[in-house]
C-alpha cells in the first residue's frame, strides 16, 4: 500500500480520524511510561534522548529506503525534524522548568488555533466554524483537565517556551500536510518521518548530552503504582508506541484529514494521558477534570465533523452577459 496516497471522501476521512485517535492514543501514553523511569533517576531530558534516538534507529531502514528524499526534499526533512521532533520535545521541557505543567500543557496546546490562523491568514484557504468552535471548546476543556488555575504563576520566559513549543506543534501539523495533494509525487510519510527523527536525534544529542546519563537505570526495574516493570519494556513502549506509530499515525491522518481538525483531534492526547494516570499511575481524577475531558471530546467531535467552506456559485446570468462572463472564464482559465 502506497503510504503517501491520500484519502478523500467519507471512507478516507473515516481512516483519517481513526488515524488521528490511534496517534493522540500513543502519544497520551508517553508520560505515564516516561514517570517511572525520571523517578528511577533517569533526567527527562534523557528519556526524550532515548525516545528519538531509539525511534530513529527503529526508522532507519525505512531512511535507506527513502535516501533520495534529502535531494528532493532537504527543506522538508530539516524543518520536520527541527520544528517537530525536536522543538517540541526541548520547549516544552524547557518550559516546565519554569512553569506549572498544566500551564505548559495549556499553552502548547493552543496549537490548534495557532493552525486555524496559519491556514487562514498565511494559506489564505478558508476555515469552517466548525473547525472553529472545535477549538474553542477543546481549548476550554483542556484548561479544566489540566487545572490550570491551581498553578497560576507568570514567568514570561516560561511562558515563551511553551508558546515555542506550540509553534514547533503548528511546525508539526503544516509540515506533516505538505504534499499531501500531490497523489504519487508526495513524500512518502514514512521517510519524512525517518529522517526527522534523525535530525531530531542529532539536535538532541547535542542539548541532552547522553554521555553523562545513568545508563545502569535500565538494567533495573521502575516502579508503576506500587507495581515493579522492567525499565527496557517502559522504554521499548515509549520507543515503539508512543513515538514510531505515534508520528506514524499522526503525520498519515494530517494527510487524509487537515491540519486544523487533525490538531483539534490531537487534544485528545492531555486528556487521555490524564486518564493513563489515573488507571496506571494511581493520580485521580477531579470533577472538573472529568468534565473538561467531555468538553475536550465535543469539541474534536465538531472540529472533525467540519469540511472545508466552498466558495458560492455565481448567480446565472443569461443572453449576452452569460456569453460575456463565458468568455471571461475561458480567458481566465487559459
């Protein structure tokens, strides 16, 4: 099956969407894997290494495969891996540093609206109101999920590095879509994936320093609720799952859906890390958190409901206007 084909119609949304909910599903359970191993002493900017590095080796036949692609699209690939891969990831860690979690998570996940903007404002291609009020709500939603009123503290260089990281989530979207309408010229998916999380890779290597982290960590076990797991099957999830068939899933679904109902959708991911948490990590869930993932799932359900605004058909003229404005098209046809 051709990766980069891209479907339109109801079957091909339908694919789209499920797609995006595999990739938001991946994705959310990241952080539940990840905790174990940062409270067995691993630095989280360690286990973000692993996670690209272990991703990109996964990747890397599928990179020899696609070697031709850095010729093609060198542009693509480096912006991929910088924006993407590694952005998000180093902003958004950053941010934490400095600012309340749920905050970062709020603000990065302004993504969706940022996307809507861009497609308005920079593509200058219309956006439904659907797609709109996906946003708001999901946005909303999210801010109850994550409490962000119980950790309201104002650091302005904490919170560019969380609107850096929604901006290289923007970066993720746009990029995924580029060449999505090309039918057989389009970058295969995979290889632009692959070859992200090498350039990810390499940037981090240089942030992350691996040469200095405490590798006799994964020989152990980490705790999970009580629960004794060995730290190689945490890594090989967040390895496997939430990072191979997490970009896998996300970047194909951006092709068959759209950049802003694909980000929407992505929402999904606070929410369902939120749940993982709570079924594995033993962190309850409050009401408003419960009702804030409601909202959050209203608001993907609209957003993905949406389909792009057509333009109105001109009125029918007759007699010599309809011949003069034929004319017209044909000109401006040729």
């Amino acid at each position: 099956m051709r990766t980069s084909a891209v479907g339109h119609g109801p079957s091909g949304k339908g694919v789209g969407l499920g797609l995006a909910l595999v990739s938001a599903l991946a994705f959310g359970g990241s952080g539940v894997a990840a905790k174990p191993l940062i409270e067995a002493g691993l630095d989280p900017l360690h286990v973000v290494w692993l996670r690209v590095t272990g991703a990109a080796l996964v990747m890397l036949p599928l990179a020899v495969r696609h070697r031709a692609l850095p010729r093609s699209r060198p542009a693509l690939l480096a912006g991929f891996g910088l924006l993407a891969v590694a952005g998000v990831q180093a902003c958004y860690f950053a941010a934490l540093s400095r600012i309340p979690v749920g905050v970062a998570l709020l603000v990065e996940y302004l993504a969706p609206a940022l996307v809507l903007g861009w497609v308005r404002f920079v593509q200058r291609r219309p956006v439904t109101r659907a797609a709109a009020l996906g946003v708001i709500l999901a946005a909303g939603g999210l801010a109850c999920v994550v409490e962000v009123w119980s950790g309201l503290s104002f650091d302005a260089l904490g919170l560019l590095l969380a609107l850096g990281a929604a901006c290289c989530q923007v970066g993720y979207f746009v990029l995924s879509d580029q060449g999505g309408d090309a039918g057989d010229r389009a970058p295969d998916p995979l290889g632009v994936i692959a070859y992200g999380l090498l350039v990810g890779a390499a940037v981090l290597t240089v942030v992350a320093r691996p040469w200095s982290m405490h590798w006799s960590v994964l020989a152990h076990s980490a705790s999970m609720n009580g629960a004794r797991v060995p730290a190689v099957v945490l890594l090989l999830w967040i390895v496997l799952v939430a990072t191979v068939l997490a970009y896998v899933t996300g970047v194909v679904s951006v092709r068959r859906l759209s950049p802003q109902v694909a980000g929407v959708v992505a929402c999904l991911e606070a929410v369902i890390a939120t749940v993982l948490a709570w079924v594995l990590l033993g962190e309850h869930l409050s009401a408003p958190q419960i009702a804030g993932g409601a909202v959050v799932l209203l608001g993907a359900f609209i957003a993905q409901s949406s389909a792009p605004a057509e333009r109105a058909a001109p009125p029918v003229a007759s007699g010599g206007d309809r011949a003069e404005r034929e004319l017209s098209a044909r000109g401006t046809a040729a």
